[in-house]
C-alpha cells in the first residue's frame, strides 16, 4: 500500500489554486465544524513507542503506538524528514492487539468521545465538567464566558482554565483560549464568525 501522504499528493494536491465561482472555504470550514459535533476519537494515551520509550515524531518505525507516514523522496513541502509523525487512536479495551487477553481475536475498534448526534456539543461542550467551564454564572442569562472585549465590542475567546499543555507539539501551540477546548486549535470558525458574540447577543434580546 502506499503511503498516505503519497495517496494524497497524488489525488489531491495542485500546481495552482483558482478560485471557485459557487463555494468558498467556508463550506470546508462548515463541514469539518459539523464533523466535530459527531466524532471525537482520543489518541493513545502514550506519544512514545513501548519498546524504548522514544517519542513518535523522533522515529519512523511502525511500533505502537507510534504509526508514522513514510515521506517520498520528492515530496514537494517535507524534504527534512523521510516521515511524518502520527500516534495512533486509542482503540476499544478487548479489541485489536488486546482482544487475546478475552480468548478472542476481533477487529480494532475505535472509541468515541462524543454522541453520534448533530447536539452543537461542539459549542456547549459534551461533558458537565467541560460545559461549566465555558457559561458565564455571573448571571443567569445563560451567556457563554468571554475574553477580552476588543475595540470594536466583540470579545476575545475565554481565557483557559489550567488546560494540559501538549510538549508534543511544543510551546507554540499552547491553547491559551478554548470554547471549545478540543477543536478551538484546529478550527477558527469561532475566531471568523465570533460565535460567543452572536450568542451572547441573542441571548440577552
């Protein structure tokens, strides 16, 4: 099979980039927002590999949890490494490798975090815990916290609340806002549509 990122450079990527006369980015946006609503599959606990302890972005050999994308050599953006560092989803306790510990041997199967149904979890968040961290008690209006309010009256995100900070990914990409926590680093629709203000807004109406 080939690699991933190979599949990918194949099928999808171009030399130019036009613009489209019916959708624009926004739809992307859209969908993958959407998409986190429905699925959100943790990763292995561990971000190194069991057999010596070496982180999954400092090797290229396939040992789990570590599960990295081999990189061709005429990639046209990696040219530094020969893989890209992946850790692999936790799986469901008595399936894959685990499952011979149950006198069986089954499939993988994945875990998922989140209800499997369009409830804006992605907004509200899908645990209490999570949910209390993101409302605003100082009233009983119902309003979602904020952050600072910028000169043009629309806030920031809220400030974190002690969120674990990934060395993985280093320093630079530290969440220091959430709303929600898990998706406000890998989607912006909160930042380009201001989604606490139009909320909020509609709230105290």
């Amino acid at each position: 099979m080939p690699s991933a990122r190979t599949v990918s450079l194949r099928i999808i990527s171009t030399p130019t980039v036009t613009p489209d006369d019916l959708y624009t980015h926004m739809l992307m946006q859209w969908g993958q927002f959407i998409d986190h609503d429905l699925d959100f599959v943790p990763t292995a606990v561990s971000h190194a590999r069991f057999s010596d302890g070496r982180f999954c972005n400092e090797t290229c050999n396939s040992q789990s949890p570590c599960f990295p994308i081999p990189v061709a050599e005429d990639d046209p953006r990696v040219r530094r490494h020969r893989c890209i560092g992946f850790v692999r989803s936790s799986a469901m306790c008595g399936s894959g490798v685990t499952s011979v510990f149950f006198d069986d041997v089954i499939q993988r199967e994945q875990l998922n975090l989140l209800t499997s149904y369009i409830d804006a979890s992605m907004v509200y968040a899908f645990s209490d815990e999570d949910a209390r961290n993101l409302r605003d008690f100082s009233s009983n209006r119902g309003l979602l916290r904020a952050g600072i309010v910028m000169p043009s009256g629309k806030p920031l995100l809220p400030p974190n609340r002690g969120e674990f900070v990934d060395c993985q990914v280093g320093p630079s990409l530290h969440r220091p806002f959430i709303q929600n926590i898990y998706i406000a680093l890998v989607q912006d629709i909160f930042s380009k549509v201001h989604l606490i203000s139009h909320y909020n807004r509609c709230s105290n109406a």
